[in-house]
C-alpha cells in the first residue's frame, strides 16, 4: 500500500513536470534545479554566478526553503525576479510547488531559471520540477564517503560542483576519492572544482554555463 | 486526505515510539538520536566518544543510512555491538526501523544506546524513534543562517554540538549569531564547540555526557 501510494505521489508529479518543462521550454528559459545539503554554499554561488553573467545573462530565481526569506533577499539585491517558496516543513521542492508560482515569474525577460531547493542530499533528487538540468554542489568539508552514502544526486545530476576548496589544506578529506566515487555513479558527470570565497574556479563554471543557456536559447 | 495521512504516519509511529522508549528504559538503556547533516561528523564524534568512555560506559550503535555499511565497519572497529539500518532511499529513521532490529541488540550488555540518524536536517527530527535525548551535530563549516532555516532540529533537541571549530579561523561564519539564533529557538539548549579532529572541547562534552548515563541507570 505504502510503496503504491509513493509511485502515484511520483507519477502524478511527473505528469506536473512535463508541463513545468514544456512551458519553460516554450518561452526559451532553460532552467536548473540547483540542489546540496544544507549550507554547501547555494546561494553564494548564486549571487558569484550572476553578478560573473550580468549583462550577457538575464536570470530569474526561485528560491525553497522550509521558511524564512534570507536567500530571496540575498538575491533580490542582485535585482534579478526572485519568488520564495516556503515549503513549511516539507524537505524539497516538488513540480506543483512550481507550477503554482510559475505565472509570477517573467519568462519572457529571463534566459535562465535557477530552482535554488531545499538544503538536503536526500528527497530533493527524487522529485522532478521541470528543469532542464540538476546541478549539485557538495561542499569538500562533507567528507569522501558521501557519493557512495548519497548516490542518488549523484547519479541524477548532470553537474557536480565541489565547493569550499579552498579549505582543503585544513582537511584530511581525499578529492579524489570523491570524484572518482561520482564518476563510478555517473560516468557522465561533469565536474567543477571552485571556491565561492577565492573566487578559484569559478571562470570555469560561469564560461561553461553561458555556453549552455546560449546553446540551449 | 494528504494531510491526514501524514498525521497518521506520525501517530502510529509515536506509539511504536513510546513502545521502544519503555522497552529500553526497562532494560537500564539510555538512548540517544544523533542527528545532524549530512557530513556534520556524526560518526567521528561518536568514535571519540566511544574511546574516551572505554571501560567506563558500554555503548550500543545503530547506524542508518540510506545505503552502505561505512559507518558501522568504523564503530564495529571499536567492538562495540553495531546494528546498520540501511533505509533504502528514506530520509529519516523511524520508530518502525528501529523496533524491527532491537530484539538484535543485546541490551543487557550496554548502558546507551546511540541511533546515529540519516544526514539530514529536516526529517529526521519529525520522527521520534523511542530515544530518551535528541543531540543535533552542527558543522560550523554550514553558515550562521542555518537555526533560522531549519528551525525544527534545533527546537527539538536538548544538545546542540557545534563541531569543526578549528576550521574557524578559515571561516567567514558567525559563532555568536548561531548560538543565540538556537538559544532564542530553544531557550533550554544546552551548546558544547568541539574538534573532532583537535579534541578541543571534546572532555566537557563526555564528562557530561557520562553524568548523564549514570544518572539514568
């Protein structure tokens, strides 16, 4: 009973994606559900990557969050479209959560929409929201069993992004045992290596997403 | 109808809770939930733990993951009886897991009982399992807006373990705007700042947590 009633909650959540999708894709958004634990640096990385594009790429947000409206802010400043879905207890954000503020959101004046999720390794890679792409980012600071532990963002994200290295001289984490775990999840993982505070790597990742959201446009 | 059953959930596991809480205090058991993010360092304090209380307090361990046995391969080095719990995709212990396995567990061997959780910090602090304190890790590495974006785990527990102190210096994070967020949540929060990886503050943490477990017996 259980396991039939999860499929029909995941099933009829598909069925709200592929419109998500389509309506997206309609107006020429490509759009990313950007997903990690909680505080492996969403939201920095965000405000980074838009104040890198700014001018070349017009983005729009919608931030999840349990409650409060701290990152909305954040990013608000950037005067970028921002909406804040509260999610009041529910740890990730599903494809209704999306379609219902969809029309709040001006499609026609974005290139991009980033779906910042809920901070959590777990649920969120299970529910569609009619993104494009998932991109996760992994702060090093989580330790090197983590893909293995957590496979499923691993395996479902087009992108990995590890954050915080520049605090890799401090730790006794191994790099590459978490990149070699990914690849053995997802032989097709790109992955990026940055850090939001020195600013190391993010060149990289801002060229290689304009390319996307130019490509995709 | 959603609603209700998710009420439900919640009061049938409250009472298989209830179940397991007297079924370990009738055995001289004191247990505790261990929760916190993924990669807050769970299991490395709880090895520190283990070998500071050795021959002094006989711990119990359940291990829940979502897959693995990583965790209970470390604790299990420590000959201390382990049980893993490998939840298979859910987010979260529930009091069901952990009735399931306690007939394996020998507790009239042991004076605590730790049911180290799934990383995460939204779920599992919904679910109560049967324990007698709830203890949140939190790495500090994750940011000070985190007590105001995932209320609930903070409210819900007794302790509150601030852990990776020796990163601050490398960090931006504000201490004193984590502890009084999860002090204006909690008011009865008891904090301890530890290194898992330095030792710094470790021995005020097992000296009051070895008063605990024999006030309990």
């Amino acid at each position: 009973m259980k396991v039939r009633l999860v499929k029909k909650i995941l099933e009829a959540n598909d069925r709200i994606a592929e419109n998500n999708r389509k309506k997206l894709a309609d107006a020429g958004v490509y759009t990313m559900n950007l997903m990690s634990a909680p505080g492996a640096g969403k939201t920095t990385l965000l405000q980074r990557t838009i104040k890198a594009l700014d001018g070349r790429i017009r983005f729009g947000v919608i931030e999840g969050d349990i409650q409060g409206t701290h990152d909305a802010e954040v990013i608000s400043a950037l005067n970028v479209p921002v909406i804040q879905i509260n999610t009041e207890g529910a740890c990730h954000l599903d494809a209704n959560m999306i379609s219902d503020i969809l029309p709040e959101m001006p499609l026609n004046a974005i290139d991009i929409l980033v779906i910042e999720n809920v901070g959590n390794l777990v649920c969120p890679a299970e529910f569609d929201v009619g993104e494009e792409i998932k991109v996760m980012l992994f702060s090093i600071t989580g330790g090197e069993d983590k893909p293995l532990k957590y496979p499923l963002m691993f395996q479902k994200s087009e992108v990995l992004i590890l954050n915080k290295i520049d605090l890799a001289p401090y730790l006794d984490v191994d790099m590459e045992k978490i990149k070699a775990d990914a690849i053995a999840l997802n032989p097709g993982l790109r992955i990026f290596e940055i850090s939001c505070k020195s600013g190391q790597g993010l060149d990289a990742w801002v060229a290689w997403l304009e390319d996307k959201v130019k490509v995709s446009a």
